[in-house]
C-alpha cells in the first residue's frame, strides 16, 4: 500500500490489447474424486498441463463437491492452515422459566427459534429496576461492541446486533412441523431472477425485484431520536434509490466489508477496481460495477464475479449487510462511518427491522424496543432486547440464576449441577474453536510479515522470533495428538471438535446434509483417530521425538541433558484471563507434559497471556506475532467450499489466521488430487469457486508485473520500462483477454521535479508518451517516456488490468517501486 504519495501522472487510454490467434477449447466441468492413495502418480498429470487450461467444476453436482472439499479440508488440516481444532462453539444454554420456546430441538443454522418466542410474565422491580424493560428480552455481552456498524466491522457481536435493526432481501423460518426452516422473500418480492444463464442454469447476472414504500406501504424507517431531523425520517418510506445506498457506502468509504463486495467467490464485478480507485484518489465508475438499479422493472441487477445457482444467488444475497437506507441520512449524520457509532446513539441509527435502538450507556446496556412499524412485525415476538454489559460467562450465569437474565451459558464449573435442569438445551456449534498456528520458516514469516510483507509488513526492529518447532510438521501433529479434546470439551460444555469444519457446514444446503456427516467428511478424519477424536498421549510421543531428531540434524537445535535441558518457550495467545486461568491451564499441561515426557533432552514451556481486548488476539497477534493464538472464523455455512479461502495464505478474504505453507504452490510432499489431477490449493478452490486458468497444477499466472528498468536521464527527463508476463494461449484467445486499462507513474520524493504541481496531473500536458506491447510469448512492455526527472528519486508504476474468462471481468492492480536514473 503506498504510503507517500505526493502526486499521480495518469496515463489513461483504452488499452485493449489481448492475446491473438484462434481456436476455443474446452472446459473441464466434471470429474470423479481421487486421493494419492487410491491413484498411482504414474496416472496422475498436473493439472492444466503446461499450456494452461480452464477448469471449472463450479457447476459440479454437490456429491462431486463433498470430494472436492475432502480434497480441502484434509490438505487444511494435513498443514495447520486452520490450525488445530479442539471443540466446536456448542454450549448447555439455560432458558428462564417465563420464556416458551417453539422447538426443543436445535436445527443447524436457525437454532431452537428464541426469537419467535414469547415471553408470558415481567420480571420483578428486583430483578429489572426499569419497569419499561420488564417484558424485553434480557442477555448479555461481555464487551461494549461500540457500533453496530456491520459495514465496518469483522466481530460477530456487531453483526448480530446489526441484524436487529436492519431487513434483508430473504430470510429463514421453521417449517410447518418445526423439524427444519426454509426460505422465504422478505424485502424482495421473488427469488432471483436469471439473466444469462448457461446450460446448466448457473448464470453471472441476476435481478432481484424489491419491495419499496408504493406497492408496500408499510416499508417504512424507524428511529426514536427526538432530534428534529433525524426524527424526520421515522416513517419515511423506502424507496428503489435507498437499496443502492448500502453498497456505495462501503465502497465509496473504505469500510471493513468492501473486501467482501469485491471477493473473487462471492464478490461483484467491478467492485474491487471500483474500491481501488477510491483508495488512489479517482473518480470511480460506479457504470462498470455489477451492482444496478433498474426502475422498469423495479429491481437491482447484480453481476456476480462467477457463475451461481439460483440458491447461491440468493444465499450470497441475503445479508443483512445490503438493508437500505436513505443516503440523506448517512450524510445528515456526517458519513457512512459514522452510522451506528455509540457515540451518537440513537440520534445516528435508523432502523428497516424488527427493533430500533431505544437506549445506550457506553460499557453498561444497550437496550432495542420493538419497531412498531416494521413491514413484517409478526415475526417479532419480543417487546425489546436489553443487552447488560457483564464482566464473564461467570457473572452472567450467576445473573441468570438471579432471575435477571433470560438466558445464559452453563459454566464449565456449573455443569454437573444444571446439565440435567429442565431449563437446559443443548445447542449444536456452527463453528470450531481451534488454537490458530504461525508455522512459518524465517523466509516465510518475512514473505508474509516483513518490511515489504505482502500480508502485514513490519519494522525490522519488530520481527517475530519464529519457532523451529513451528515450522515441522511431526511437532505440529504431536500437538495435535496431545489435546484430549473429550475431557477438554466436557470442561468447557462444548462438543469435541478434531476437523476444520463444524457440523454446521452443508455440503448439500438444499437438503440439509452436513458435510461431517457425509461419507467424505468422515474421511477426512480416517487417519486422525476419530474413535478418541484424535487424541493419543502414546502417537504424540513417538512424534516429538521423530521431530527433534530432525530439527537437530537440521541444526536448529542442540540438545541440552535431562539435568539441563534446552529450553523452548512457545507463546500462546487468548481473549480473555479467564481463558487463560481454565482452558489455557489445560493445555499448557497437554502440551508440556507430553512434550518433555518425550524428549528430556528439552524443556517445552507454554507462555500463556491474554490481550487487554479480545479483537487483539486477531487484528495484532494473529497478524504475524504469534505462535499459539485461540481463534475461529466462521461464516458461508451453506457454501463451505466457498469458505475455504479464509485459509489462502494471500489472505484473499481478509480473514486468515493461520500462516504456513504457501497455497498457491502445488506441494508433491501433500497432493491435492482430483478428477486424477494434481492441483494446488488455490487452483483446486478457484475451480471449485467459479472456475480458473490452471497451468501445472498452479492457478495461472494471469498478469504480473515484474520489474521496472529507468533508462538514461536526456535534458531532465528518463524513460521507465515495465516488464511482466501474463497469460497467454492462443488456443484460449477467444475465451481469455488480458487488458491493461490504465498506467500510473508514482513519485515519492521532495521537492517535486520541476513543473510538477502537488495537485498531479494528467501525463498527456507534460509530452509523456505511453507504448504497450503485449507479445505472444506471453510477455508484456509498459513504456513511458519523457518522464520528469528527479534524480535518484523514488518512483513506482501502477498498472491497472481486467482479466476477462468465458465472459466473467475481473479487475486488479500491482505496482513496482523504482529508483530515477543519475542526472547526465
């Protein structure tokens, strides 16, 4: 990211120039799951050979894409890209007394339905001092969130409170006999519609026809501020311009989920060039992003980066993310950043749900009453919810036991005594709670986190102090192998958990299949002891051993003597001191004893800590400076292949917590194979996702630009010459276009060269010329001329492409810094 810009040269035109020649080819869009073991490497080719191919199995059938994920999730696990599990997000929840429930059984992804539950008597003035409060719903939060501004937030706890407020275009509710939910249209009239679908129904383009206050007259905003004009909008009626509103405020403001507009799985076209030019300073296009009112037909027309079913149309839809919202008001309350901020409280929320923020005391409650106008107000039950800020589970529990919550998580100290307790359920976890591992090499750690790190650069004074141990995978799996997760997860009232995915995750959404319950699923986990959920002190040991052995071949390490051994100190990161005081006992003494059992010759000491905040152990240890870190990401239950990427170690969705091996390398030592092909990581999930380029088993190398030569300065100016490479085969001319749509020249020092101003301007008025030759062995030259010499100062072009497969555009930039040549 650059960090000293003082001004741009923009040298725009329309540079379509792509790879020549004729032919078609064909696309691979099936295919039979394989593993090495069941498949000779003799029969095994890399995938995409070495002219490249297109392979695309998103339209693959869902028995198909539980082998793909096998595939997957086993190389995930295999490589500590996830880390190591441990138990699932599933607790004993109590539920009081005065709350009817409608279903005693939990359905994954929709649960027991609290919220269309009902509630048949106020709690006492003891228990509830606030009269107004005394029907509302009443939980907790261990932490403030500060927002409930889901636009600009990663945490589940904004999200959920987020979605009080806010409409979606579909939504969930039980069945008729409560045994499962399904879908139905809330603010959008039907389900999606297809605009260019292909054969097998899948399709870029869809329209999604909405609702808006002419045909619904009970679409309207809700707010409870008194302020004049912000009370000028309780009432007002949704209009089409208002669904619009959502996704220009992420963009056109660089909030948190604009990664996830332009995400190559689920993302929309043109949104990441849209946000990257918002980020250089351009005018963007908000034309050439697939996201479009349509007045005619009352709609909005989305182009999706690749190819969905129908289903996945509308799952990827259904956020609450896109609830509308007049862009009047985001500029009444002074920016989109500013929506939802305690700091203005009710005065800067309006609300399209079921509740409306009626009351926030910083640190202390948050309290949401029932939207007397919301358009489907009989699915909310609930007078309010009133949220308590309470320090612990611990506390809470004992507030609930009190009367003064309505429900609550058992502590693992509480068990034995309540689990039976008839105001006890038992939920099912959507997500795995895993100690997330930096398994870097040095070289690794300094690629991903280093002064030019591609994820999270640092200072060099700042570098992490990268583990031996870390990096060797017999040490890795004798971690893994040590955890009793059993007793773990009895302790902790949770479900023991030795895969990357819950049993949340479906890999036949349609259906309700669960991905773990499949043939496939439970494969993954053949060779991990599921009969002790991978748990043997005995294994463990044996691998310790083999581990040390190799490190001190390696040199890594010199063993010291039973009397003095050589000492290893692993850090170990979680949220809370609580954390630290229960589970982080436990597995210090998993870890240590087994270890040092093992191999005497060392001392394994585990360094436990928590960070002052929770969100810590993710946006500053887990960026690098880590070792062991408690964490989990979750989310695309219904499209697990799809969450995949939170693995990538280009960090491609902004979520990845654990660091290793390189995934869009083909790895001979762990092969991913499928359809009798050897894939890498990345290839094999972009081809699931929507299709790739695949050459060697590797996602192509589609455009990249690889160094910048600065000719000799003539009469104060130079020429700077781009070199790169991008894909070309002229078999695939027809289906692939490579486009470079506009050059920069960045200059970084002071003073400015002379008859440049500090407002930039565009290269044409200086005389710089510009030439691209785009060659058919696959290289390409940028050449910029008659450049503005300042010598030796600090320059770097930025290119910006489009890729353009089977009719799907992707847009990116890369840039290259470079030294201005001597003056003559």
């Amino acid at each position: 990211m650059k960090n000293k810009k003082l001004f741009v040269l923009s040298l725009f035109g329309v540079l379509a120039l792509t790879s020549c020649g004729g032919g078609g080819g064909s696309t691979s869009s099936g295919g039979s799951g394989s593993s090495g073991s069941q498949t000779s490497g003799s029969e095994l080719r890399l995938a995409g050979g070495e002219e490249g191919e297109i392979i695309n199995y998103s339209a693959s059938s869902y028995a198909e894409r539980a082998k793909i994920l096998e595939q997957l999730e086993k190389y995930t696990l295999d490589n500590f890209l996830g880390g190591i599990p441990m138990y699932d997000s599933a607790s004993n929840v109590m539920y009081s007394t005065r709350l009817q429930i409608p279903s005693d059984t939990y359905i994954p992804n929709y649960g027991f339905g609290v919220g269309q539950g009902t509630i048949t008597t106020a709690l006492t003035s003891a228990q509830e001092p606030e009269t107004k409060y005394a029907m509302y719903f009443h939980s907790w939060q261990s932490q403030d969130p500060g927002s409930l501004n889901y636009w600009n937030a990663s945490d589940s706890v904004t999200a959920d409170l987020n979605a009080l407020i806010t409409s979606a275009y579909y939504g969930t509710e039980f069945t008729e006999d409560k045994s499962s939910y399904q879908w139905y249209d809330s603010l959008a009239t039907e389900k999606p519609i297809a605009l260019n679908p292909d054969a097998n129904g899948m399709a870029t383009k869809w329209r999604v026809k909405v609702k808006t206050v002419t045909d619904t007259p009970t679409l309207v905003y809700n707010t409870l501020s008194t302020a004049p004009d912000r009370a000028a909008y309780d009432g007002r009626g949704v209009v089409l311009a208002d669904y619009l509103t959502p996704f220009k405020a992420i963009l056109d403001n660089q909030l948190y989920r604009s990664t996830d507009l332009g995400s190559s799985s689920s993302g929309f076209v043109g949104a990441a060039q849209y946000s990257a030019d918002v980020a250089a300073g351009k005018s963007p296009n908000w034309n050439s992003v697939g996201i479009q009112l349509n007045e005619t037909e009352q709609s909005i027309d989305f182009e999706f980066v690749t190819k969905k079913t129908q289903f996945y149309a509308m799952y990827n839809l259904s956020s609450s993310l896109f609830s509308p919202i007049p862009q009047s008001f985001l500029d009444l309350i002074g920016g989109a950043a500013n929506f939802g901020l305690q700091s203005g409280g009710v005065n800067n929320v309006l609300s399209l749900g079921m509740y409306t923020l009626e009351e926030w005391q910083a640190d202390k409650q948050l309290a949401f009453k029932k939207n007397p106008v919301f358009f489907e107000k009989d699915r909310a039950n609930f007078a309010g919810y009133k949220y308590t800020i309470l320090g612990s589970a611990t506390v809470a529990f004992d507030e609930f036991l009190a009367g003064k919550l309505d429900s609550a998580g058992i502590p693992s100290t509480a068990l034995d005594q309540y689990k039976s307790d008839p105001r006890t359920r038992r939920t099912l976890g959507d997500t795995v709670w895993k100690l997330q591992t930096n398994t870097t090499t040095e070289a690794g750690w300094e690629s991903l986190f280093g002064k030019t790190g591609s994820v999270y650069p640092h200072s060099e004074d700042s570098y992490w102090d990268v583990k031996p141990v870390m990096s060797n995978k017999d040490f890795l799996n004798g971690l893994y192998f040590s955890i009793n997760r059993s007793e773990l997860a009895a302790e902790e009232g949770k479900n023991p958990a030795a895969a990357f995915l819950s049993d949340a995750y479906m890999i036949d959404p349609e259906e309700g299949i669960s991905f773990r319950s499949s043939d496939e699923g439970k494969a993954v986990l053949e060779d991990r002891l599921p009969e002790s959920n991978g748990y043997d002190t005995e294994i463990a040991k044996g691998l310790f051993q083999r581990a040390m052995t190799t490190l001190e071949a390696e040199g890594k390490y010199t063993p010291g003597t039973p009397t003095s051994p050589t000492p290893i100190t692993l850090e170990l990161i979680y949220q809370s001191q609580s954390q630290v005081d229960t589970e982080g006992i436990t597995i210090k003494k998993y870890f240590e004893e087994t270890f040092n059992a093992a191999c005497p010759n060392y001392k394994l000491t585990i360094h436990t800590y928590a960070t002052s905040n929770w969100m810590d152990a993710y946006y500053a240890a887990m960026q690098g400076d880590f070792d062991l870190s408690f964490g989990s990401i979750s989310g695309n239950t219904l499209d697990p292949i799809s969450f995949m990427d939170t693995v990538c170690s280009d960090n491609r969705s902004g979520f990845t917590l654990s660091w290793g091996p390189d995934t869009g390398a083909v790895n001979m030592d762990s092969p991913i194979v499928y359809d009798e092909q050897i894939f890498s990581y990345d290839a094999l999930l972009g081809a699931a996702n929507g299709g790739a380029v695949i050459k060697n088993g590797e996602a192509a190398n589609m455009f990249k630009l690889t160094n910048i030569e600065a000719g000799e300065a003539v009469d104060g100016k130079f020429t700077a010459t781009g070199h790169g490479t991008y894909f070309y085969n002229a078999e695939y001319a027809s289906r692939i276009q490579v486009e470079i749509v506009a050059v920069e020249i960045w200059y970084y020092s002071a003073p400015l060269p002379e008859g440049v101003s500090e407002d930039g301007f565009v290269a044409p008025e200086l005389g710089v010329n510009l030439t691209i030759n785009m060659n058919t062995d696959g290289t390409f030259e940028v050449i910029v001329t008659d450049l503005p010499l300042d010598a030796g100062g600090a320059y770097d072009m930025t290119l910006y492409f489009t890729i353009t497969v089977d009719g799907v555009s992707t847009s990116s930039s890369t840039y290259v810094t470079f030294q201005g040549p001597a003056a003559a």
